[in-house]
C-alpha cells in the first residue's frame, strides 16, 4: 500500500489536489440544496450505472429536474436511446419508478448514519445498488462511502489490496471491500469520499463526479 499511499500524496500537492478540493466543496454545497436539486442528482446516479459518468452529466444538464420528473416514461426512454444510454428504456423505468422518491433529501433527513442512509436508499429506490447509493451520498455531502466501481476496484487489484477484481458486489462483500479502503484514507488523512476522487483520477486521468 506504500506507493499508493505515495502517489496519492504527491496528487494532494498538485493542481489535482486543488481540484478535487473544489469538488468536494461543490458536494456540500449541493447538501443544502432542496429535493429536487437532490432528486436530479439521484436520477444521474441512475444513469450511471453501466454508462459513463459523462453521459449522465450531459443528460442531467439537458434536461435536469424538469425532465427527469416530468417527461413521460415514452419521452424519457426515446430520449435516453437518442442520447446512446444502452439501456435507455430499462434507466427511464427507474427514473420513472424514483418520482415517488422526489422529496428524498426530507426522506433521508430523519436517518442519522450514512451507513442508514444507503441501506435506506437500496432498500426504497429501484434500480440503486450500493455503488449507486454510495455515489448518491458522495454527492449530497456525505463522506463516509466508497464508490466500488470498476475503475476503483481496477485500482485497489493493481496495488494488492485485493486479490482479484470481483465480477459482482454481494451487499457482504461491498462492505468488506469498503473496509480495506478505510486504512488507506487514513494514511493519506482523506475521507473516503475524497480518495475515490483520487483512485478514480488516477485510473481515467479524470475528475468528474
């Protein structure tokens, strides 16, 4: 863990550490946003999953609050095919399915552990699994939560902190992977929400969200 722990390090010095300073500043200014500005960003988590996070920014910004709540589950999945999502009528069923969670930032409010919250949100919102949740969270504020996506786990294989890249995340082994990060943002003083922002620059050579 020694190089990693030096790589990261070395980034925090650099303009990226800047960077994800001022992105990690965005996140908690998004946390005192109200519900639809958190349910927007929960339909972007939606569409993530087995996309790319830069067609989901692209769709949020086209179409934000309005679209996601408003268009009809006909319009939203023509329009996630015309915008390439490969699973463009499988994203606007679970866009559609989440408008009963419109008020979720009320509906998390009263949950006091962000381990809480993202049990809640699994449990309660189709189509989010616990990357999706944990990304959810990262993004309103919270953080206490790891993105295991392919591009981290990529990451945690190349430097042996697991031994393989596991094919699938039982909620069991989601946590136990979470777990092994932890003594990692603790020797690079990061929260687990800023490492992944590094992890996940170090893999893609980018900083989104």
């Amino acid at each position: 863990m020694e190089p990693l722990v030096k790589r990261i390090n070395y980034l925090k010095k650099t303009e990226i550490g800047n960077i994800i300073s001022h992105r990690m500043k965005h996140f908690k200014e998004l946390s005192r946003k109200n519900d639809d500005e958190w349910f927007s960003e929960l339909c972007f988590c939606l569409l993530t999953a087995n996309s790319t996070a830069k067609l989901g920014i692209s769709i949020q910004y086209d179409i934000g609050f309005d679209g996601f709540y408003n268009m009809t589950h006909d319009e939203l999945s023509k329009y996630l095919k015309g915008r390439g999502h490969r699973f463009w009528n499988k994203r606007a069923e679970f866009i559609h399915c989440a408008r009963k969670n419109r008020d979720v930032k009320n509906e998390l409010s009263g949950i006091h552990t962000v381990e809480d919250k993202r049990e809640w949100l699994v449990k309660n919102v189709k189509g989010i699994g616990y990357k999706e949740a944990s990304h959810f969270l990262r993004n309103t504020g919270h953080d206490d939560v790891a993105i295991l996506d392919r591009h981290i786990l990529s990451i945690m294989h190349k430097f042996g902190m697991i031994s393989e890249r596991p094919k699938s995340l039982t909620r069991k082994r989601y946590l136990e992977l979470e777990q092994k990060l932890k003594p990692l943002a603790k020797e690079t003083n990061l929260s687990l929400a800023e490492l992944d922002l590094y992890l996940w620059y170090m893999k893609t050579g980018e900083i989104l969200k």
